[in-house]
C-alpha cells in the first residue's frame, strides 16, 4: 500500500505515515481512481471507490482487505469478499453485417435526444488543437491512429433507431477519418479560421465516424493536429486515454515494431450493461432513493444576475474569460484544504457557492459537477462516454463560517461521489423541477475540477484547460518525446448559464469562467470572476470568518 501511494503522489515511500489521512496527501477522486486501479491489479479484484472514504488511511484499508481475504465466510468483511469475486458482466448484441448492436447508456440517450431535436448542432464537440514542433512521420501517425480506432468499439460506433429505441452500432471495420493539409502559405488569421471551423462542424451520429484527426503542416518541424470527437462516444479520461495510446502506436510504428498494447479487458457496451443491471437491482433503488433525498423539497432557479431576458427557448452560445490565480495563493488554499482535511476541488466548489449566494441573495443553492463515472477499476482504460454530472446542493443558512460550510459541502461531495452511478438524465426524468422553456434542466452553475491522469509521468491538464501558451511534452526514454504546445480554440458555445472550469497548472491554479451570451454581457462575467479571486484571498486570512463578514470584501469591488 504506502509502495502505490508513494508511486501515485510522487512520494518518498520513506516519509509516509500509514496513519495520515489521504486527503492529506492530495487525494481527489482521479487520484482515488488510479490508487484502486493498482490496488484492484495486486490483489485480482473489484473494488469500491467508496473504500477510500470508509477507510480513509493506509493502514485502515490495508487491515480490511487483509482480514477480509483471510477470515472465513460470514465474517464482518463478507462485503470486501463480495467485491473480490465479483465480476463485470460482459455485453451481448445482436450482429447483423458486420455490425454489432447494443443499447446505448442513459448519458448517451440524453445526447441522442439532443442531435434529434438539433442535428446541426456541435455543442457535443470535444475539441483539442496542439501544436507539434518537431518532423514526424505522417504514414507511421496515420497508421497509429487506425490502429486504435479497431482496437476500441466506440471509436467505430454510430447510432440508429432499432424497434423505436436508439441502439449503438457498433462496426467490425471503420476507415479513421484523417486529413492532412499543406498550411505552409496560410496566415495566422487564416489558420485560425479554418481550425474553428473543422472544430466546430457538425458530426452524423447514425453515419459516423464519430473522431476525426487533422494535420496542418505548417513546416516540416512545426505541425498543428487537431482531434475533433463527439461527445456520446467519448469523454476526457478517454481523450487522455487516446493521447497515450497514440503516441506508444506512433513510437512503433516508427521503430518497426508491431502492436504493442495489450488486449482491452472490457468495452464501453459491457458498462452499458453493468448499467442496467444495477439499476434494475437494489442497489439502484438506493441510488435512487439517496438522490430523491437531496433533492427534496422545492427546488428554485437561481436568480442569477443575468443582463437580458432569458430566450424562450434554451440558447447554447457561449463565450469564456480566462482566470489565473497565483501559486502564493494557490499554497495558501492548499494549506485551507489540508487544515480541513478535505480536497482543493472542496474549497474551491465552498468559495464558488459563496459567490452565487451573494450574487442571488438565495440560501439553497445547487451545483452540478462531473464526475469521471468509473468508478470500477475495470473501466479506466476503456474509451467511451462514462462522465455523469451530479447534484450538489447546499444550504447557506444562518450565516456559518467557511470553516463550517466547507465541511458541510465536504459531506455532500463525498456523498456524491459514493452514489455517482445513477446517470444524471434518469435523474432528470424522475425529479424535474419547475422550469421556463428557457432554461435548462437544473443545474444552471456548473463547477468542473481538470485533473487528467498522468500519462507516461506527464500531466496533461494544462492542455485540458486550454491554458495559454500550456506546453508538455509526451513520452519517456527510450521512446522520443514529443512537445505538444496549446493552439487555443474560439469558445462558442455554454451549455450551462455558468460554469467555472479550473485546476493546477504549474503550482498555480488557472481556468476559466464561461458563460452563456444570451444571458450575461462579458463586463458583468468579469465582475463576477473578480469577485471570486477576492473571496479566495479572503479565505485563506481568516478560514474562521463568517460567511456575512467575508462577503462584506466585495461591496465595494
């Protein structure tokens, strides 16, 4: 155990307490992620996320699944056995000419809906454009990237109605979609241009294919590659995946070696499965029966100080402003967290319910966040749209003190992430609150915390954020390095009112505020992103402070 937490946290096994809190060594729930993953390879079994919060310290997880592979049947640990010998279920579809059906998960039928009702739209695009300033081998990139479309069944999946219902169909073959043009002659502005434009176009879900990769050589050492995929086949843990799997391919390829990636353990249909059948058990009534709990009583539509009348029907477009805090500060919200014993994506969610409270005036606030929705060690190499939004609501009243509000935010986040398996779009279907043809089903406030996992020792968040000028470099002796620079995208579209996206990026933590253009003018955007960075540095002096007094910093900003 303190051998995987010294690897994941970057450690010295030598200096670890197995008695120190996780939380305390950075612990967030990407990194619970990978910890369980290698825990679940050593011992040949399926863990539960939520073990890292029940037995919160090295030796208190190490002593229960210890005793738990050791006592005999019917012990207090019969729960851990249960987990050891369980097994995900493997799909099963229906084939017809080279194509494989199965049904499609509840994240991807609300996506399904939307394309239905917008087909032109591109809200759904995820988006990355790197530049690679270094000569590459353009056959030995082609032939990477096909590779791994017939490695994972989602990059070759397209969608269909089948007996009135949405099914996912999967191909047995399906030629990757890769361009390369000859940019040498264009200008900055026209390149810009055109990388919007191949950014923002419109996919065919029931055509497909769903990815789509574009090299615009700009001289034989500078490169810029665009990835373009749709949501419903993919979320960021497997764009991080893909990046990885790439660039071991394209080392090979290079070298003359064959396919050196090991046969996948699971597809993204076998999820889909494993989906429906716990939510037909009794597991999912008590999934369902938590949610319907937070969301009891009437739910209110934030009263956002928005500059226009909201349209009658929900508006996409969107724009964002950039938020860079400075490391001083970002060690000053670590020491916060520590002190609290919770994580930076807790204070900094705390400071964010702060700042809509003084902005709507309103005690019962709800957040949305992402979570990654694998929260089974078997799917984290698996590609596939797993990410699943849940609701965090929280009550502001009787004036509390931050220190008092982030541990009560503290509880509902961990509950959150203990019951993040029932999709959000079920929870929707089953509890909507009222709502004008305008607005969105709740949240209207979204909260997204950018961690990717590391890739060869690498982090790839700065470029997850589109941080400006973000640089690193993929690879590790013997295999070449490869420098990937940010070349940022035009923002266009917001598919909430607000949403902050943020993580740490050099020591410091950097993001952004974006926001829908039907709703907010930019100056009133700005306002609120400063307002943010002086409730921050407000925290850090007086974590004690009540949140009335804290709020007083910004009457006269």
């Amino acid at each position: 155990m303190i051998a995987q937490v010294a690897d994941r946290f970057g450690l010295d096994a030598n200096a670890i307490d197995p008695l120190q809190p996780f939380v305390r060594l950075g612990l967030d729930s990407i990194a619970a992620l990978e910890l369980l993953a290698a825990l679940e390879d050593w011992l040949d079994a399926s863990l539960p996320l939520t073990l890292m919060w029940d037995y919160p310290t090295i030796n208190a997880i190490a002593r229960h699944v210890a005793n738990a592979l050791h006592e005999p049947e019917g012990s207090l640990n019969a729960d851990i056995r249960a987990w050891i010998s369980d097994e995900i279920p493997m799909s099963s579809a229906f084939k017809w000419g080279g194509v494989h059906e199965h049904p499609i998960s509840y994240g991807q039928r609300a996506l399904w809906t939307l394309f239905q009702s917008a087909p032109a739209h591109t809200m759904c695009n995820l988006m990355s454009a790197v530049r690679i300033r270094a000569e590459l081998d353009v056959p030995a990139l082609q032939w990477a990237f096909q590779q791994l479309i017939d490695r994972h069944p989602a990059l070759r999946t397209s969608f269909a109605i089948s007996d009135g219902q949405p099914v996912q169909r999967v191909h047995e073959h399906m030629e990757a979609r890769f361009s390369e043009e000859d940019a040498s002659t264009w200008s900055d502005e026209f390149l810009r241009h055109c990388l919007s434009g191949e950014a923002y176009r419109p996919f065919d879900l029931e055509r497909g294919p769903l990815m789509r990769l574009q090299l615009f050589t700009r001289a034989p050492d500078e490169h810029i590659f665009l990835l373009v995929v749709h949501h419903i086949i993919a979320d960021f843990w497997s764009l991080v995946i893909f990046v990885h799997e790439l660039e071991i391919l394209y080392q090979a390829a290079k070298s003359g070696a064959p396919n050196p990636l090991p046969p996948l353990q699971s597809q993204f249909s076998d999820f889909v499965r494993w989906q429906t059948e716990i939510l037909a058990q009794s597991e999912g009534e008590a999934l369902w029966t938590y949610w319907k709990g937070q969301l009891d009583g009437p739910l209110q539509p934030l009263h956002l100080p928005i500059d226009r009348r909201r349209p009658a029907w929900h508006s996409y477009r969107g724009a964002s402003q950039a938020l860079r805090l400075q490391n001083t500060l970002t060690d000053k919200l670590k020491a916060v967290s520590h002190d609290a014993e919770t994580t930076l994506f807790t204070t900094l969610l705390t400071t964010l319910y702060a700042l809509i409270y003084h902005y709507t005036d309103q005690e019962d606030i709800i957040i949305g966040s992402p979570m990654t929705g694998r929260s089974r060690g078997a799917w984290l190499e698996t590609i596939g749209h797993f990410v699943n939004p849940v609701i965090l609501r929280t009550s502001l009243a009787g004036n509390p003190t931050f220190a008092e509000l982030v541990q009560g935010v503290k509880t509902t986040v961990q509950g959150a992430i203990e019951h993040q398996d029932y999709p959000f779009s079920l929870l929707t279907e089953r509890r909507q609150p009222q709502r004008d043809l305008g607005s969105l089903p709740f949240p209207q406030v979204m909260f997204v915390w950018k961690k990717a996992h590391r890739l060869n020792g690498a982090d790839l968040t700065p470029l997850a954020l589109g941080t400006e000028s973000a640089q690193v470099i993929v690879g590790e002796l013997p295999l070449e390095p490869i420098p990937l620079e940010l070349v940022p995208l035009e923002q266009h579209v917001s598919q909430c009112d607000l949403t902050l996206t943020i993580g740490e990026v050099d020591g410091g933590l950097a993001g952004s505020l974006q926001y829908n253009t039907s709703l907010f003018d930019p100056a009133t955007v700005q306002r609120m992103r400063r307002h943010y960075e002086l409730l921050l540095e407000k925290i850090v002096d007086d974590p004690k402070q009540r949140l009335a007094t804290i709020l007083l910093a910004l009457s006269d900003n």
